[in-house]
C-alpha cells in the first residue's frame, strides 16, 4: 500500500508522548511521525506558563517547517497552557490537537473513579472544572502520585513501584476505575493495573491519536507500509533516548516498523475527549 505522504508531529518534553505516537503509529504507519522531544527544558511542568508556550511555539515552528500536517500536543501541561496561542498561530491552515485526561468516560461509567496525576495536576483549578463538567458530585476522588512521572521518565522500575504504591495506598476502597491523569503513566499501566486489581484503566491517548486522523480526514490503515520515525532534541535531530527503548512501545517507535496494538493502553472510545478540556481551561 503506498504511502499516504502525511507527517505527524508531536510536541512534548519526554516519554509522555510515546502512548499516543504508538497508537498513530498503530493506526496509520504509512504517516512520517516527528517526536520533538526536550530533554533540555524538561520537566515543563514547574516552568513558568510563558516558558512553556515560547517552548511549545518554538518546537512547533521547526515541526512546520519540517512540513507537519498536523501539530499533536500529548502533553497535559503544555495543553492547558499552550494550546490556545498554539492554535491562534497555526490554525486555520494546520490542525492543532491537545490532550485532556479521560474524566468524561470514566465519569459516564456511573460509578467511582479516582484521577491519577502529578500533585501539580491534582490540585489544579483544571482537574477540577473537569469533573464538575462530567462527573457526579463525589464520584471522583483526587490522587495525588509524587514521583512517578520522574520514575517513568527516567525507566526506574524501583522507583515505578514504589511510586505506584503510593497511589495505590491514596486510592479509595471501593474505586471502580482510574484516570491515568499524566500522560507518562500509560506506559507502566501493567504495574498500576497489577497494584488495583479489577479496576479499570482510562486513558486518552487512543482518543487523541483519532482525533488527529480524524482532523486530516484519514481513516484508519493498520496494514500501510511504514513511513519514517525522526526524534528531535531540543531542536537538533537525534537518536531515541535510551530511557524510551526500555519500554516497548518505545523500541518499536524507534525501529520504525509498525506498533503492535497489544504494546498499547486499552483504547477509550469516545470521539470528544481529546478537545473536552478546551471548554474548561483557566489560562
């Protein structure tokens, strides 16, 4: 199958990214993926908002200029402080995509849930316009999850469990699902899932990846012929960090063949939830 001749390019300062590349990879393997990661100004989340946006911009202009169809933000932070300058810059002309964590699922559930996020996200005016936008008064439950970003990021598998640990221990009894609120943790969702058993998982990186498609005007191809993979590092092309080879999704990005969906966090299916947050943002 020929090449559909479209380039991808995701904006984010680390391995949050890879959940959502994977599922476009798995989707459409015939779109050229551009990861800008960077490893220079991470982490984003204690920068100043105006630091991140000149980040985010500066990221995305090189994406445009290396002929990006659409710009895809897998980041929750960069989102919620970036998206909207992002867009006035880019859009009409170019397609912009944010993330937001799949509260409104997890909320039609009906049932209790608790959000898994950085302890900057969980107390965020943010969090909290979206679950009094979606959920129940009391259905959702805040869990604060010090240090497993860092622990992701840096593919520590001590610092990962003890990590999930913590959040398992903040989890209410009784909790039917979890919001992975960062977009690193999807990829230890084995180790969280092992530490809650019989609780669902909620992720959003499956609803971004088809909103991005669904932005171009593609359906999916599973069966296309790859395209290229290129990394990015604060600006300069470079190889995968060795830190995202430790996780298979990583690997597979990396070795620029197609992503098994079974690499993947389950999908969420439900077609709004990449742009919910756009209504609830307080910038």
């Amino acid at each position: 199958m020929p090449g559909s001749g479209t380039r991808i390019a995701l904006i984010d300062s680390g391995l949050g990214m890879l959940p959502t590349a994977g599922w476009l990879r798995q989707l459409r393997p015939d779109a050229h993926l551009d990861l800008l990661m960077d490893p220079a100004g991470m982490p984003w989340g204690p920068r100043p908002a105006e630091w991140i946006v000149e980040r985010v911009l500066r990221a995305a202009r090189l994406a445009v200029a290396r002929g990006a169809d659409v710009v895809v933000v897998p980041c929750n932070t960069a989102s919620v402080t970036a998206l909207v300058p992002l867009r006035a810059e880019l859009e009409p002309g170019r397609p912009v995509v944010g993330t937001v964590p799949a509260v409104k699922p997890a909320a039609a559930s009906g049932e209790p849930f608790g959000i898994w996020a950085t302890e900057g996200t969980s107390a965020s005016a943010y969090q909290a316009d979206l679950v009094a936008l979606f959920a129940a008064p009391g259905q959702a439950t805040a869990v604060p999850c010090p240090g497993l970003a860092a622990a992701v990021e840096a593919a520590e598998p001590g610092a990962v469990a003890a990590a999930v640990g913590v959040g398992a221990s903040r989890t209410p009894g009784g909790t039917h699902g979890i919001v992975l609120g960062c977009t690193h943790y999807p990829l230890v969702s084995d180790a969280i899932a092992a530490a809650l058993p019989g609780v669902r998982l909620y992720d959003s990186s499956r609803a971004v990846a088809g909103q991005a498609l669904r932005r171009l005007g593609l359906e999916p191809a599973p069966a296309a012929d790859p395209a290229g993979v290129s990394v990015l590092l604060s600006g300069d092309e470079g190889d995968m960090p060795d830190t995202a080879l430790a996780y298979p999704v990583g690997a597979a990005l990396a070795a620029a063949g197609p992503v098994d969906a079974a690499l993947l966090p389950p999908p969420v299916r439900d077609d709004g939830l990449a742009e919910a947050g756009v209504h609830v943002r307080r910038l």
